[in-house]
C-alpha cells in the first residue's frame, strides 16, 4: 500500500469496526481521532488525537474542552475542531429535545443533564425560567437575566408575567455558578425566597431552583 494510502486504511478500519460494534473496545484517543477526521477527511489525527487525551486527561475532557485550546495542539485547526463541536451541539440539542419531550417533569438531574453542556462554560451567571404546564410537561426555557444574581435584580413581577404569558401553572429556577461551587449564596436564597413567594400569591408553585456547577449542582428542594 503506498504510504499516502495508509491514514486512509487506518481510518477506514475505525470505521468499519465502529459500525460493527459502536464504541466497545476503542481506545479513548481512537473516538478522539474519528471525530478530528470528519473536519480532516484526508490526515492522519492519530498523534493529534493522542496528544489531546495526553493533555486534557480523558474523552470527556477533551469533549468539553474549549476550541481555542484545543487548537494550542500542533496540527489540529479550525476544521480538525469540527467533528468535535459538531458531537458536542448534537448532544446539547439531544438532550434538550429528551427534556422538551418528557411526558412529564421528574426529576432535577433530568434539567441538570440538559442545561450543564449549555451553562457550564459561562463566564457570567446566567438566570433561566423553566415554565411548566399542569401536567409539569416544560412549555418553556427562558433566561431571564444575566450578572450577579441578587434580590435586587431578579424580578418576581416579570416571571409572574412570564407565566401568565405561557399559561404555566409551575416553574423552575435555574443558574449558575462561574466558580464551579454550587453551594447557595444569601443572596440566592433571597431570591428563592421572593420569587416562591410571590408565586405563591399568583397560585404558581415553584418546583425547584438548580444551581449548577462544575459537574454538580445543588436542588433547593432536594435539600428541602
């Protein structure tokens, strides 16, 4: 086989053995390297896809890594980042369309998997409204505000109205922390507070309010 030829054999042996029996038995670097290829049809992302596990630990670090660093490794570019960006989003969108379609709300970790890949690189705290119906199926997601989450800020009156506007008879609060530490502040309790507060007087219950972190997050209601 002439030497050209031998990132495409390589790759399409990858491929076949993907097909045959999904990810069982690949290495790390190997599912690394498939994804660079589909931004790089005709290179071989072997030493690229090894020096990105080398780098960032795991699949999951890599896969979570921002494109601007994993571009700091020689070879891999704008189009080698692709494949990657591209299994990120479908996962984001998937797991938004498993929660939107949910016959019913279940449970916080359900909300957490969803909004996790779509908050965790935030650099600001953002506040997210989730209206629910009677049926606690989500109607809508909805941020609200974003910057230093306080009492002062977050206003009842426009997420009462928000409900009123989607017919929602339940809502879910969710932010997040930029630190990574999930733990409440006083000044989200506060806000937990007014807003249950002031759904309780509009006959709105409020189910929970998630705070997220780094690959953690804290439910007010499961704490009680």
């Amino acid at each position: 086989m002439p030497a050209g030829n031998l990132p495409l054999g390589h790759r399409k042996r990858l491929r076949e053995k993907f097909i045959r029996s999904g990810l069982k038995g690949f290495h790390d670097y190997e599912i690394v390297e498939l994804l660079l290829t589909l931004g790089s049809p005709r290179k071989d992302c072997k030493p690229q896809a090894k020096e990105a596990i080398k780098r960032f630990k795991t699949l999951r670090g890599v896969l979570e890594a921002p494109p601007e660093e994993l571009q700091q490794i020689g070879g891999i570019g704008s189009h080698s980042v692709f494949g990657i960006k591209l299994v990120q989003e479908v996962a984001r969108e998937f797991l938004k369309q498993k929660v939107m379609d949910k016959p019913v709300y279940k449970s916080s970790q359900e909300i957490f998997d969803y909004l996790y890949h779509s908050m965790r690189d935030l650099k600001k705290e953002v506040f997210k409204v989730i209206y629910l119906n009677s049926q606690n199926q989500i109607i809508e997601i909805v941020d609200l505000f974003e910057g230093t989450v306080n009492s002062s800020v977050i206003s009842p009156r426009e997420v009462v109205e928000g409900a009123i506007k989607y017919n929602a008879a339940s809502l879910i609060f969710v932010h997040n922390h930029p630190s990574g530490d999930p733990e409440p502040s006083q000044n989200d309790k506060e806000v937990t507070r007014d807003l249950v507060y002031a759904g309780a007087i509009m006959r709105i219950r409020v189910l929970d309010h998630i705070i997220i972190g780094n690959n953690r997050y804290f439910s007010f209601a499961g704490e009680g």
